[in-house]
C-alpha cells in the first residue's frame, strides 16, 4: 500500500505545484489586457472631448 501512496503524492505534490503557476500567468494576461481596455478608453474619450 505505501508503494502505491508514494508516486500518488508525488503527483499531487506536482500539480498542486504548476496550477498556482499557471493560474499567475493566467492573472497577469488578463491584467494586461484590462490595461489595453483601459488605455483605448482614454484615447477614445480625449479624440471626443477634442472634437468639442
């Protein structure tokens, strides 16, 4: 039983190890393109208030 457990922890010990590593890369796309959004918001709006 204890040569089961052993190769079964290792891979919980793997996976929880690259999910949370994954899940930042994940973070860190959407937060750039949250800035994008952003950024043509403000574009947009000053070509508006130019225009005026």
């Amino acid at each position: 039983m204890l040569k089961f457990m052993k190769p079964l922890f290792a891979a919980a010990l793997l996976l929880s190890a690259t999910l949370p590593m994954a899940a930042c890369h994940t973070m860190a796309g959407a937060g750039q393109d949250i800035e994008h959004t952003g950024e043509e918001i403000t574009e947009t709006s000053n070509e508006v208030y130019r225009e005026m």
